[in-house]
C-alpha cells in the first residue's frame, strides 16, 4: 500500500471512530466529532476511490454507490441532529440512527467482498 492511501485509509478509520465514539459516549447528543466525523468519510471515502481507481486493483462500483448513500444518509442525520439541538428541539434518534448506519457501512465495508 503507498503511503498516500495508508493516510487516507487512517484518516477513514478515524472518522468512523469519531462518529462511533461520539455516538457511545455522548448518547443521544450530535457532537462537533459526530458531524465532522460523517462529513470526514465521504471526503476521504471518495479519496480511496480516486486511489484505488488510479491502481490496477478492480473497483466494485455497486458496493461504493450502497456505501456512498448510507453515508449520506450518516451525514444527514448528524446535521439535521446538529440543528435541531441548536434549535433546542435535540432528537436523540437521529444520533443513534447515524451511529447504527456507520456500523452498517463498517459491514458493508467488511463483508462485502
Ligand atoms: C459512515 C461511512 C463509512 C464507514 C463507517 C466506512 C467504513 C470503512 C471501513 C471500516 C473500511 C476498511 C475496510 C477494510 O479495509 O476491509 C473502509 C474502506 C473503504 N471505504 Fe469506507 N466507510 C464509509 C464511507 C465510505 C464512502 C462514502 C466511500 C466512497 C464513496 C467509501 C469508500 C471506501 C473504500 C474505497 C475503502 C477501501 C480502502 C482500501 O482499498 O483499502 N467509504 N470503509
């Protein structure tokens, strides 16, 4: 692995931590980590796939178009979370549907070979 995607594979882990991390230990609550942590993994999941499509290693598109929209969907709840706390109007579920949907990508990530 060059050493520019062992960066970006990092800095893809550490997002999912953050988002997972934010979700475990802030219950309920969209924390600064949660939402930069869902913005942070469709820039540097897109990244890997600029990467990877430069290598001579196959890209599974269908497996990226399913990661690409449950992490918008991560992203959407994280911000509109985000929001509606700023608002006073917190919504707990939207911060725990964003944490189980990154765990879901982590699967589809994982097993999808
Ligand atoms: C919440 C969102 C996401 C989570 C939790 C997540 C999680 C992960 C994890 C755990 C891995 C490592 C898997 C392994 O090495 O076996 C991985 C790899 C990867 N992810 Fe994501 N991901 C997310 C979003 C995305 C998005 C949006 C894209 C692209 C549009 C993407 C593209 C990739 C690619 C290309 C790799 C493989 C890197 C390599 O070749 O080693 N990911 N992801």
């Amino acid at each position: 692995m060059d050493a520019l995607k062992i960066v970006f594979v990092v800095l893809h882990l550490l997002g999912l931590l953050a988002i997972v991390g934010s979700v475990v230990v802030r219950r309920g609550v969209p924390t600064p980590a949660l939402v930069w942590g869902a913005r942070a993994q469709i820039v540097t999941g897109l990244v890997l796939v600029g990467i990877n499509e430069t290598g001579d290693g196959d890209v599974n598109h269908t497996k990226i178009a399913v990661k690409l929209l449950v992490a918008l969907a991560v992203a959407a709840c994280a911000e509109i979370a985000a929001g509606r706390e700023r608002r006073g109007q917190g919504n707990p579920n939207l911060v725990h549907a964003a944490g189980a949907l990154a765990v879901l990508n982590t699967l589809v990530a994982v097993l999808w070979n």
